[in-house]
C-alpha cells in the first residue's frame, strides 16, 4: 500500500519540475542580461537575439 503514494508523489514532483522549466522559459522578453552600448555588445543566448536598448540587452 506504501507504494502508491509514493508513486504519485513522484510522478507530482516530475510534473511541477516540469512545468516549471516550461513556465521559466516561456517568458523571454522579460529577460535582461548585461550592460550595452550598441547592439554588437549584446551576445546571442539559447537561441535569442538581444539587442541594446537604454543601456541594457533585451531579447528581440
């Protein structure tokens, strides 16, 4: 009987890390990363191009 619960605690905790990842990545264009001058300063990053306004990297 001990096995059940555990089971769906687990499955629970797979889920929420899960949904969490997704959650986590699927809000890009409030991600601002480094200090910049012009667009050449602001490196590409997990697939997103970042460009240089009012001083800061924002995501395209």
């Amino acid at each position: 009987m001990a096995k059940t619960p555990k089971l769906v605690y687990v499955l629970i905790l797979f889920l929420s890390i899960i949904f969490s990842i997704i959650v986590s990545n699927s809000f890009p264009d409030k991600i601002f990363i480094g200090d910049c001058k012009t667009d050449k300063d602001c490196k590409p990053k997990r697939g997103v191009n970042f460009r240089c306004r009012k001083g800061k990297c924002y995501p395209r």
